[in-house]
C-alpha cells in the first residue's frame, strides 16, 4: 500500500467487545503486565528486549514516554533523567512507587504545553494501539529537540512467528480460563500491524534504524526496535493542518 492510500485508512475505529469480554477487560490488563503465572513471566521476558534496546539509546535528559501503562519501563532507565508519560488509563499507574521519579504525568498527548521539547520520546509496545497513528507521528516528531530521537518497541504483529506464537500461548490459555476467543482481545487492541507502523515512521522521519528479535525477518520476529531522527517538519506540520482543517469542518 502506498503511503497516501495508508494514511487514507486513518483514523481507525476498534472493534467493539462483547459483553463478556468487556467485563473482565481490566483486570486481564493488568494481569497481562503485571501477572505472575508462568506464560506471563515469559512474555514479559521476551519483552524485555524492547525495553533493553530503547533504554540502551541514552540521549540527554528530557524524556517522554506515550502509553507508560504499569510504569514499568521506569526499571530500565537510569536514574537523573526528567522523564515525563502521556497515559491517559489512570487504573494502571495509580499508586505506583514509580510516580516518585516522574516530572510529569499527561492524559493525553495535547496536554503537553506548547514549546516543551524532548531528547527522546519514546514507547513500549503501543504504536501497534493507536486509532490515529499519522497525527501521534507527526505531533510527536514536532515536540523532539533538534538532535531527539524517536524510539518504539512494537510486537511483529502481522508476521507468520508473531501471529503463531500468540494463538498457541496466550490464546489457548485465555480461552481456557474464560472460555472466550483471544483473538477478539487482539482485533479490538492491535490495529496497526508492524509494517504500517514502520512505514509511517520511514514517511515522517527521514532516518530510521530497525532491529528484529530472534531473526532479522518480519514473520521470523517477536518484537521490532525502531529508532527515528530528524523529522521531516514540513510533512508533520502538514498532517497537523490537516487533522485541524477537519476539525473545524465537523463544527460547522
């Protein structure tokens, strides 16, 4: 597809859960990120490579992380840095001991003030979430200093291992302790598969940096590393324009 006719597809709507699925939505959240059964602790140890990949980039001081859920990258950071999160989910940070390390804490992207700028924004296996992804790029891309870094650990969604891996696990246990199918949990969640999101990145950065883990491959992938500099300014600010143009439109 080419970028025009992807950037077409957005904004995306979720499918909507069933009302069992609705139901135990929550608690399977945070028992997804913070679990101790034993696929869990698997899974988050296969995802601590996308933790130790971003983490290992250090670039000044002025953090920002979109989608910071249970706080949980917080662990792999040095201490020192003025790390700032966008998560608009309250029930999975509140209360957490990591609040005590954060400058500050946003519900949504354009809650950050205007002129704040960032050495590196970056995220955890969120990209893959996001209904309006080009206007998140390009909104984020233009909060960057002019040396930042752009940073993204997503899972391969979209790969033959990834798509493999999660049906034979998580699925099969998921729907032996609920009886419902996962994969309605995965259509409702992930809405940008990998090779959307790095195209996106390749149109609004002008240099991108990809790793795969196990295997340099899409469908031999559990987890991508992305890392995006230098902004192509006049292509974000463009999107900008045009989500604002829309706006105004649905107002009159």
């Amino acid at each position: 597809m080419n970028i025009e006719s992807l950037i077409a597809t957005y904004p995306r709507s979720r499918p909507e859960l069933s009302g069992p699925m609705q139901a135990i939505y929550t608690k399977h959240y945070l028992d997804n990120r913070d679990g101790s059964g034993g696929l869990t602790r698997l899974k988050n140890w296969l995802e601590g490579w996308m933790h130790e990949r971003v983490a290992a980039r250090q670039h000044g001081i002025r953090l920002l992380e979109l989608g910071a859920g249970t706080l949980n990258h917080l662990r792999y950071e040095p201490p020192g840095l003025e790390y700032s999160c966008v998560e608009p989910f309250k029930d999975l940070w509140q209360g957490r001991p990591e609040l005590g390390r954060l400058h500050s804490m946003y519900s949504d992207l354009n809650d950050v003030p205007a002129g704040r700028q960032f050495d590196r924004i970056l995220s955890i296996a969120v990209l893959e979430h996001v209904l309006d992804l080009p206007t998140l790029i390009a909104r984020s891309a233009l909060m960057l200093a002019e040396d930042g870094i752009f940073q993204a650990g997503i899972p391969a969604e979209g790969g033959a291992l990834w798509g493999l891996a999660w049906r034979m696990t998580t699925g099969v246990s998921f729907w032996l302790r609920t009886g419902l199918p996962y994969g309605e949990m995965m259509r409702h969640e992930h809405v940008n598969d990998a090779s959307e999101i790095q195209q996106l990145l390749e149109f609004y950065f002008e240099k991108i940096d990809v790793e795969h883990f196990p295997m340099p491959h899409q469908h031999l992938s559990f987890y991508y590393s992305l890392v995006a500099r230098r902004p192509r300014i006049d292509v974000c600010r463009a999107t900008l324009r045009k989500l604002e143009v829309q706006n105004n439109s649905c107002l009159v």
